[in-house]
C-alpha cells in the first residue's frame, strides 16, 4: 500500500509498447498501429487471403529458424495509387502484434554519392535489431531494372543503390516480415523481383465492398448509416479508391453530427 503509486507508475512503463529507437528516426518512421484505426479498417477478402498467408509463413519461418534454415517473408504489394497498400501494412502489423518500422524511398533518397545506399543499411540494421514488420514504400524509386554495368553519375548511383537493397534483404533474420509497395511493378529490377516469395495486387473495392466498408465505418463508431443501400451505391460509386472513400465518409460523418448538434442548440 505504501508503494502504490511508485509501482503503478512501473506497471504502466513496463505494459507500454516500445517507440521506434531514437538513433533510426528519420530514416524509417512508425511504431505500432493505432489499434482504433485498425478496429475500423475494412478488409476485402483479396486482402484478408494475403494476409492470412503471411501470418502462416512467419510461424513457418519461426521453425525454420530453428533448423538453421534462412527464410525472409517478404511480400510486394503493388496496385494504384490510394488502393490501400499502406493500410494493409499497418493490419499485418496490427494482427501480428510487431510494430511497423516504415521507409520511404521518395524521402530516402540522398542528393550525396552513397547516401541512399547508407540511409537503406541504416533502416535495415533496425529491422535486424528486433522482430518487426518493415515496410518499404516506393520501392520502384530506387529498384528500376538495371541496363548494364561501370554506368557513372546518377543511373550509376541508383544501380548501386539496387544492390545495396538486395544485399540488404538477403540478410533479414527469420523473425522480420517484409512488405513493399509499389504502383509500377514493370520497372523494379528482376532480381529483386525474384527475392518476395509472394506478389498481391491491391484492387479498387467493388460496389458491394464499398458497401460493406461504409457500414462498417459506421458501426464502429457506433452511428446508424445515414443512407439506404441503393444511396450508398450512388453517393460513393465514384470515390474511386479507399482513400478517397474514407475521405468522403469521415466528411458525412462530421456533417451529420453538425446537424445533431444544430438540433440541440
């Protein structure tokens, strides 16, 4: 009873989930999804599938690793821009309890020779330090096909750059899952290709996934749908992705409860 308070506050330390280590910020950004994002996330079964598999494969991964046998779990999730690639990173994260260790290359990139490949050994070395999810957004930035060898400048940089990313890859430890993203497979390099174990396209959503998406926003904050089925189909038809969906939900969301509190006032 004296120590209450002092062991309440080591209680609470030790329960918390460990950030991101200072000494990799700003190369990689992230830590463990926001479990209330998750709860609300809609998962097609395209998705549900891929990530089904990559759950299997890190068990199987954990008893390879005993039998001293090398396996990186990797995974190359490519479809367009706004499909949700990132946002099943973060589920993968999410349902395999590991935080989700994020680079991308569109900021990685260095203008100083050598400084990308630095900056991706860096982001590397922290993934090997614990198991985690890491998630390399982008990938087509740096991993274009590379045309010939002894090139010089800029073309030269970025081939080393490829190889330092796959000399990189090939060295995760069995507890790391791998996931990449990208909206331009046809470019990234064949070799590299060649190194995850599986390829996923991320689809738009259907009309009746968008349904099931809508309704389950709602349900999750606990708020009746405002809309009939057909009104869904006509009001978010054209949303185009899920990004652009959940967009326009959260707007519907706000503006119904404007209405609500305009009616108390």
């Amino acid at each position: 009873k004296k120590n209450e308070a002092f062991v309440a506050k080591y209680l609470q330390l030790l329960e918390q989930k460990p950030a991101l280590p200072a000494a990799y910020q700003g190369v990689l950004q992230g830590g463990y999804p926001d479990e209330e994002e998750m709860k609300r996330y809609y998962l097609s079964d395209r998705e549900k599938a891929v990530a089904d598999t990559i759950r299997r494969m890190y068990r199987a991964a954990e008893k390879l690793d005993k039998m001293r046998i090398h396996y990186v779990n990797s995974t190359l999730l490519y479809g367009p821009s706004g499909s949700g690639k990132t946002m099943l990173a973060k589920y993968i994260a999410y349902i395999m309890d590991l935080p989700l260790y994020y680079v991308n290359f569109s900021t990685a990139v260095d203008s100083f020779l050598g400084g990308t490949a630095k900056n991706i050994g860096k982001a590397f070395q922290c993934a090997k330090e614990r198991a985690c999810v890491l998630f390399l957004d982008e990938i087509d930035c740096v991993a274009r096909t590379r045309k010939d060898s002894g090139r010089e400048g800029a073309d030269g940089e970025l081939e080393r750059t490829t190889i330092s990313l796959m000399q990189n890859l090939d060295t995760l430890p069995n507890n790391v899952i791998l996931l990449a993203a990208t909206n331009r497979p046809d470019v990234i390099d064949p070799a590299l290709m060649r190194r995850f174990s599986q390829k996923h396209e991320v689809q738009m959503l259907s009309d009746e996934e968008v349904e099931q998406m809508v309704e389950r926003f709602f349900a999750s904050v606990e708020q009746e749908v405002p809309y009939t089925k057909r009104e869904i189909a006509e009001k978010y038809q054209q949303a185009g992705s899920p990004a652009d969906l959940m967009v326009r939900i959260v707007q519907d969301l706000a503006e119904k409860l404007t209405e609500e509190t305009d009616e108390v006032v």
